[in-house]
C-alpha cells in the first residue's frame, strides 16, 4: 500500500512520532501495538555550510554538510539520508547514499560523478525523498590530465593544449557572415602558480576547444621577480598549471575554484633563460654552407641550453629562407660545461639555393631570433 504523508497539524507538529495505520474501507483502521510502524515529522531543515566547497567532476570527494543553528536536522536516526547535488539550469538531480551523525548534527556523503564542471546546490534529504532548504554551492571542477608542452622561455607566448576531463565553454559569440566574432572569452582561465611562492599566480585566458581540451598561451614573466640570491639563468623555474572555469574578480563571492589533478600527472611548466645561437657551420666542413639537399649534418653553438634535456623534450633545428620556413628534429643535444653547448640536426629538404636564418627550440615551438644564417647552394 502506497499513501502520502498528510501535512503535521497543531496535534502532530515536529518531532511528533505517530504510529501509521490502515483502513482498508476507509472506517476502520488496523491496530498494530509495538509494531514498526512509527512515522516522524521533522521541521524542514536548512542546509548552512558543506565542506569542501569543491571537488572534481569525476566524483568521490567526502562532504561535510552542517544544518543551521535555527533549522537543523532532526534529533532523530534515520537509515533514509541521501546527499542531493542540483544544477537547475541544466535539469540535472542526483543523489547519493549519506550518513547522518545524531550526536554531531552533520550529514556525511560523497560526491557523484558530474557531466561537466558547474555550480550546484547541495541538499540533504533526510528522509530519501524531500529536500532541505540550501542556499549553499558546491563547484564540481575539470580534472587536469596533461599537457601537450612542459617547457617555454620566460617571454610568454608558448601554445599549451591542456587535456582534461569536464571543461565548459564560457565564451559568448556572434556568427558574422561566414566567420564566428567572439564577443567575450568567457571565464576559463589557465592558472600558473610558483612552486617557490617567489611570484604571484599568472593567469591567461583558456580558449575551449572541447571537453577534453582548452589552449592556452604562457603568460610573461620577469625573471627579476626572482631574489638574485636565488637566480641563475641555467636553472628552470617551475609552475603548476591549473584550470578554472569560472574565473572572477574579488567582487564575486563564490567563484576562482582551480582544477583538480588526476594521480601521477605531471601538470608542470617550467621556464627558462630564452637560449641564444651564436654560430652554425656544417659539421662536415666546418663552414656555413652545404648543398641543397636533405641530411646534411649541422652544428649549432648555443648558449642557455639550460640542464633540461632529458631526452623527451622536442628539440629542433629551423631554418627561415626566402622561400619559407623548414625544420628538423635535433639528433644530439650536448651541454658540456654550464649552459652552453651544441646541437646537431640534418638537414631538411630545401627547395631552392637562399640564405636561411637557423634557429633552435628547445620546446620544439620558439626558436631563436639571433641574426645567424646558413647558405645552401646547388
């Protein structure tokens, strides 16, 4: 038999237990004397705080959810508690198994696993049906995965592709014409925090490619920042990069929550002194010059090849001619004494006689802009 419980009256109002009977023919109810049969009526509680207030979109953060002090949880034990996470907007409501402590007043539960990041409310149902009054949030936020570049020069501007679990776009645009104009770039932020605490967080806007990805560039920053007692230009200075999505000004009272990291992902970015090129000559004769054709060994005397490469790092060769740009993956990275060193590569295929600027990058992305050229003749 299924009913509805009737609304608590002047003769049974909260904390009331009464027992719960059935007439079958509408007059004459049963009589059932220390049977479980006992329904409570409790004042509709109000969610006043949940610890923490943010947890990754994959699920699992333990919760602490307290009452407040005018409408708490009921002074009674139930086995019926569930936690309920709301995102309105979307239509989405789930609930998951809680424990609820009498003695302590507060309401134990786990996160589930949430589509995407988003802001929600936080209830608690006491009896696994009806909610509480919340007005508190809880920010289920992206999860970092990994990075597509782990290394750039301290000027910016090194593209980063971040993967990760539950990004949201945020950017407003218009379609004008064939071509989408964005209007705002939305909240999305990539967070770059010293792990010496030497500099305050760097933050650049998080472009949304899809749910798996946002691009980003490095942001600048001044080597001078670092104590001079701690600079030395060979060394890295390393960063953790996070995510937000829902970046704000200080104004904004419930907003800025960073990404979460999943285990044994490295989400470090390091920067280094920008490397410099000081000669390039055919390793075969010595001279800047070879033939216009693939393969030809080169070496590059550079300086500020800094105690980075570990062999994983994308080193390459490039090669700016009058006809376009070419380049080539290094084959040896040396760095005998200090931070200077050499590279060799081979060779691209070149198509047409010119004077090329060369160049290297140690990330593979931002070579060097010293004046030093190489000749390839027929």
């Amino acid at each position: 038999i299924v009913c509805t419980s009737s609304r608590a009256t002047d003769t049974y109002s909260a904390g009331n237990e009464v027992q719960v009977e059935v007439a079958l023919n509408g007059q004459q109810y049963s009589n059932s004397v220390d049977k479980d049969n006992y329904f409570t009526f409790y004042k509709r509680p109000t969610v006043a705080s949940v610890e923490p207030v943010q947890g990754p979109v994959t699920g699992g953060t333990d919760l602490i959810i307290s009452a407040s002090a005018s409408d708490r949880f009921p002074n009674s034990d139930t086995e019926e508690t569930k936690c309920v996470f709301i995102q309105a907007e979307k239509g989405l409501r789930m609930m998951t198994e809680a424990v609820y402590d009498v003695l302590g007043s507060i309401v134990t539960c786990q996160t589930p696993a949430w589509p995407s990041a988003a802001h929600v409310k936080v209830e608690v149902a006491m009896n696994g049906q009806q909610s509480s009054i919340s007005n508190v949030d809880f920010a289920f936020v992206p999860v970092v995965t990994g990075l597509s570049v782990h290394y750039g020069p301290f000027t910016g501007g090194t593209q980063l592709l971040v993967q990760g679990i539950g990004f949201i776009d945020t950017s407003v645009s218009r379609r004008v014409g064939a071509a989408i104009q964005v209007l705002d770039p939305g909240a999305g932020r990539c967070v770059f925090v010293d792990s010496m605490g030497w500099i305050d967080t760097i933050e650049t806007v998080a472009t949304y490619v899809n749910d798996s990805y946002v691009a980003c560039d490095s942001p600048s920053y001044a080597e001078t920042l670092v104590p001079d007692s701690d600079y030395d230009p060979q060394f890295l200075r390393d960063f953790f990069l996070r995510v937000t999505m829902d970046a704000c000004d200080a104004s904004c009272s419930f907003a800025n929550h960073t990404s979460e990291l999943e285990t044994d992902t490295d989400n470090n970015f390091a920067y280094y002194e920008p490397p410099t090129l000081q000669i390039v000559t055919n390793a075969e004769s010595g001279i800047a010059s070879a033939v216009v054709e693939s393969g030809i060994l080169i070496t590059l005397g550079a300086a500020y090849i800094h105690p980075l490469t570990d062999q994983t790092l994308p080193v390459r060769c490039g090669f700016f001619g009058e006809t376009g740009f070419f380049s080539s993956p290094a084959e040896t990275v040396e760095q005998p004494t200090g931070s200077d060193g050499q590279i060799t590569c081979r060779t691209p295929l070149i198509d047409a006689p010119q004077d090329a600027r060369v160049g290297y990058a140690l990330n593979g992305q931002q070579y060097t802009e010293q004046e030093v050229t190489f000749n390839f003749y027929d």
